[in-house]
C-alpha cells in the first residue's frame, strides 16, 4: 500500500518488480563469480533479493488480478 492506505496500481509495481528482478540478476552473477570466502555472504544476498523479486512478483500479480476483475465487472455492467 502507498502513502494514503490505497492499493497501489498494477502499473505502479510493475517497475518495482522489474527493479527487484534486476537485483536478482546482479546478485546471482556476484554469487556465481564470489570468491570462496565470500560465497556464502552472496548466497545469502542473492536469496534475499530472490525473496524481494518473488514478493514484488506476487504483489504486480495481485494487482493485475485485481484490475482485471474490475475491469470486466465495468464492462459486463455496460
């Protein structure tokens, strides 16, 4: 939810999501190319951001869904 307690818009979150999609990507390449010592600190970043990632997913999703379903309410009242 946003400042005034309203569900954000689909389109709002959708560049949240894509964001946390990118942090994933860096994270997982920092993971993948981390010297022994700090692979272990990467794993557990890379899992956060992945975390972050899948709830920005489910959130746009919701959204999304949300909007749809106003959507065709709107139009089957038409």
């Amino acid at each position: 939810m946003n400042d005034h307690s309203t569900p954000m818009e689909c389109a709002d979150l959708y560049p949240l999501w894509v964001c946390a999609r990118e942090e994933t990507d860096e994270a997982l390449a920092d993971w993948a190319l981390a010297p022994a010592a700090r692979r272990r600190e990467a794993f557990a970043v890379y899992v956060a951001a992945a975390d972050r990632e899948d709830a920005a997913a489910r959130a746009w999703m919701e959204a999304c869904a949300a909007y749809d379903t106003a959507a065709a309410l709107e139009r089957a009242a038409a």
